[in-house]
C-alpha cells in the first residue's frame, strides 16, 4: 500500500479518536515495529509449514494409519494405493513439518508419529 494510503487511513483513525496518538508517520512505525517484534520470520514459515502439511487429505490419512503403528514406505503406498513418488512427497512434507520421523533398518525406512500427543488433543477437538 503506498504511504498516502497509508496515512490518510491512519489519519482518519486519529481522527475518530479511537487512535490516541498524534502523528501518523510515527504511529505507522510503531505499528511496523510491533509486527516485527512479535512475529518471527523463521517462527511463522515453520507454522506455515505445519498448517500446509496438515491441510491435505492424503497426509492426514497417513497420519492416521501411522496412528495405528510405524510403517514402511510401501505399506502407505498400498494402504491409500499411492505411487512411491507421492507417497514419499506427502511424507517430506510431513517429516518437515515435524508431525513424523523415520528410522532406516537396511534398505527400508520406517515411518512413526513424532508425538502422539499432538493427535491425541487433535482428536479430543475432534479435528483429526
């Protein structure tokens, strides 16, 4: 937004008295300040991250057969007849998200939920 849109909005809610400052150019500084402060950069792509991760019906179906018990790769690729390419795309994006982790036993690689308190209280909102 330019800064003259920005000052006649902040004007005009000085003017309404709801904002009690004087100057519009400091109280936008003010107002980018606290925005900086307040919310991390680094803090909120890993939030993004998390939120992108849960917001897709695949993974969460992942999320609930790894619930159940670890798994390998193929055995999720079965389960919800995947291709091992998707299957292992849904998995980065969950293990990057920190909602799973993996072991390695030879040639295969095992899936578990990397807190299984987090679903527990996704399941008591009944969101999961």
């Amino acid at each position: 937004m330019s800064k003259i849109r920005v000052s006649k909005r902040l004007n005009r809610l000085i003017k309404s008295g709801i904002c009690p400052v004087e100057d519009a150019s400091k109280y936008a500084s003010e107002l980018k300040q606290l925005a900086e402060k307040i919310s991390d950069r680094k803090a909120v792509k890993k939030q993004i991250n998390f939120f992108k991760a849960l917001a897709d019906e695949t993974r969460l179906r992942i999320l609930k057969l790894l619930e159940v018990r670890e798994m390998c790769v193929c055995e999720i690729m079965v389960a919800l007849d995947l291709t091992q390419p998707t299957a292992s795309h849904h998995l980065r994006l969950l293990e990057n998200a920190g909602l799973i982790k993996n072991r390695k036993d030879g040639k295969w690689v095992f899936y578990s939920l990397s807190d299984t308190g987090l679903l527990k209280k996704m399941h008591k909102l009944k969101i999961l």
